[in-house]
C-alpha cells in the first residue's frame, strides 16, 4: 500500500460523504465474503476435483476468493485509517483533509495481475493501483460473480439430491418395512445392492453437477440411470407391498379358503348322490370318472398355518396361492360333473315332457288310437319309463312319433277322427 497525499484536498461534506458511502460498501462486502466463506461448496470445490462443465465453471473459485480477501483487507485497512484521521477533531483541518483525500482518493492499493495486493517492495511490472471506491466496486461485484457461480453449482447439487434422494429414503423406509416383515431375505439383499448402486449413481453424478442437469449426453446418462434405479425401486416397493399385504390379509383369505372348501365338500356330495341317480337311471351315460376325494387340501391348510407363524412369506404366498387354484379347480370340476350327471336326467325329463305334449296333441286331433301312432308312442314311452333308461334309442323314438304325428296331421287318414270323408 502506497498512501500519498492528494494534490487536491477534500472538504468535511466530501469527506463524511465518501466514509459513510465506503461504510455501507464495508457492511455489503463483509456479508457477501462471510457467505462465500462460508458457503458449503466453496469447501466442496476445495475438496474435490470436480470435472467437465463444473471444473470450468469452478475453475481457479479457491484462488479469485482468496485474491477478493486480501482486497477486502486492503479496503478494511484503509477505511479504518480514514476514520481514525476523521475522527481527530470534529471540524478537520487542512492537514487532515489532505490525509483523507489521500487515503480516500487516491489509487494506494497495488494490484498484481491477478488482482491480489502486492506490497509495496514488491516489483511488478504488471502491477496497477486502485483508489478505494474503485477497490469496493471491484470487490462487489467480483463477489457477486462468485456467488452466482457457487448457487448454479448449488442449484444443480440440489436437483441432484432431490432425485436420487427420493430413491434413498424409499429404499430406507422399505428397509424398515424389510425388518418389521421377518423373513424376506431375497428383497432385503437386493434393497442393499440396490442402495449401493443408487450410491455409486449419485456419487457419479456429484464429480459434475452441472453437467449432470444440464441438457446433454452426461444429464441424459444420469437421467436413464435414474430412471432405470426408480424402475428397480418401483418393483421392489411393488413386492413388498404384496408381502405385506399377504401378512395382512392371511387371517381373511384362509377363513375364505376353509369356507371354500366346505362348499367343495357340500359340492362332491350333491355330486356323488346326482351321479349315482344318473348312473342307475341312464345306460350308457358316459360319464368320466368322480375324482377321489383329496384330504391333501385340508392337510395343507394346516401347513399354511405353520407357514404363516414362522413368517416364511414367500414361500406362504407361492403355497396359499397353489391351494386357492386346487381348490378353484376342484370346484369347478365338481360344477362341471354335476352338470353332466344332471343333465341327463334333465334331458331324459324333457323328452319325457315332450312326449306327454305330443300325446296330448294327439288327442286333440283324434289320433290316439291310430294303429301306426300308437305304437310309436308305446316304444318311446317304455323306453323313457324303463331303468336304466336307453337316452340315444329314447330320442329317436320321440323324435320318430313327433315325426309321424306332424304328418298325420297335415294328411289325417280316411277313417280317422277328424279325418275328411
């Protein structure tokens, strides 16, 4: 620092002016130095070594923060003396005022080139002055340059954290989801693998945050990877849920099953007794065999139980779901023997009732002791009336008198009631 008289002295109003102003730029550059210091990235930077876009962005922040403090020193130093001169007497004097106007005016701090103040027995010969206005100006907004680089960098570390942050706090709380389930060894392994890789990512993505949000091959890298971490995460969060919803829901869906299979037994014995009627009704009826019943099902159902107290829900859930489809298909294929059995005595039903309109038709047209007809009646009711009864050879009757008696009617025969003379 060089401090020179001015060649011009200042006046008292000036001189206030110029202290009260350089004491507002004081209080300004005291707080915008104390918030770079103390900004978290400024020691991230430090730390580190940071590349691509926030290598160039970052480059040389250390070093011009360094430079601005030993400016803001200068600057400290000099508003300091100028207060203390200002301060000696209440209406300063010519002496004073030249002191001012050389430490206020005049260019007396020493600049290297790269801006840090040099001391006076330092030869430079790419040194330059600077007055303490320009000095304040100078710091100001070299530091406002600076923070706006540290908050891009910020802002981008943000984005960052919140998302893969999100990831890290779902896989925490499955985690914890994991501990309160018991056994689910294969979703907490690949929660752990899943942890570490979302580590790795972030990791990845912090050695260059900007590149990492920027538009580009580096962001769009970091964004699939993303992407294809919340797709794992999804999934797990997804196998979980169905675990835990297989604790919750147990109690409910094995008193369903019980009862279910209730109703299966209720079934194959409605079963057994329509079988047996059609077997002793019908000939030939063609039906396949009735399963045998199937103890395992019940026996089961208590494995499932002991499955469930030793909380093995993997291995509950695969075996709780074979039950549910055996027991579904056993019903099912109760529903379908039923029906069979059923529906050939239906079937031998409606014929029945379909002879008995004929006849009645018949009647109606005079033909009941028609020799022909009559006879055709008699084979097909005999053949519906005797058990076991022959369905094929049954049908064929009953068609063959509907037949003749359709005939009858649109030719009726000489000698017939009703029949034209």
């Amino acid at each position: 620092m060089n401090v020179s008289p001015s060649p011009s002295p200042m006046n008292r109003t000036e001189a206030d002016r110029l202290i009260r102003d350089l004491g507002a730029a004081y209080d300004r550059i005291s707080a915008a130095m104390y918030a770079l210091d103390t900004h978290p990235d400024l020691a991230v930077l430090r730390g580190t070594q940071p590349g691509g876009d926030t290598a160039r962005v970052a480059a040389g922040r250390p070093a011009r923060i360094d430079v601005l403090w030993s400016q803001f020193t200068a600057f400290s130093d000099l508003l300091h003396r100028a207060r203390e001169v200002r301060a000696r007497r209440s209406r300063p004097g010519d002496a004073e005022l030249r002191e001012l106007a050389g430490l206020l005016r005049a260019p007396v701090v020493r600049l290297g080139a790269d801006g840090m103040v040099l001391d006076d027995a330092v030869a430079d010969p790419s040194a330059h002055s600077s007055g303490l206005v320009d000095l304040a100006r100078r710091i100001e907004t070299e530091a406002a340059g600076l923070a706006g680089a540290l908050s891009e960098v910020v802002a981008a570390r943000s984005r960052l954290a919140e998302g893969f942050g999100q990831l890290t706090a779902t896989v925490a709380r499955l985690r914890t989801e994991v501990g309160a389930l018991g056994d689910a060894p294969t979703v907490a392994g690949d929660l752990d693998r899943l942890g570490r890789q979302i580590d790795e990512a972030y990791g990845d993505a912090l050695g260059d945050p900007l590149a990492a949000t920027r538009n580009g091959p580096v962001a769009s890298r970091i964004r699939d990877r993303l992407r294809e971490l919340t797709v794992e995460v999804t999934g797990l969060a997804g196998r979980l849920a169905e675990l835990t919803e297989l604790r919750d829901g147990y109690p409910g869906r094995v008193a369903r099953l019980r009862a279910e299979l209730d109703e299966l037994v209720a079934a194959t014995t409605e079963t057994n007794r329509v079988y047996a009627v059609a077997l002793a009704k019908i000939a030939n009826p063609g039906l396949p065999d009735l399963p045998a019943a199937n103890p395992a099902l019940r026996i089961h159902l208590h494995q499932l139980d002991q499955l469930h107290r030793e909380r093995r829900w993997h291995r509950l859930g695969t075996e709780l779901d074979a039950v549910e489809r055996a027991v579904a298909t056993a019903r099912r294929r109760m529903v379908e023997l039923h029906e069979a059995a059923d529906g050939l005595l239906r079937r031998r039903d409606e014929l029945r009732g379909r002879l008995d309109a004929y006849r009645a038709k018949a009647g109606r047209l005079g033909l009941i002791e028609h020799v022909d007809l009559s006879a055709r009646y008699r084979l097909a009711r005999d053949l519906l009336y005797t058990s076991p009864c022959d369905l094929a050879a049954a049908t064929r009757a009953v068609v063959a008198y509907q037949r003749q008696l359709n005939d009858l009617a649109e030719r009726p025969t000489p000698g017939a009631k009703g029949a034209v003379p």
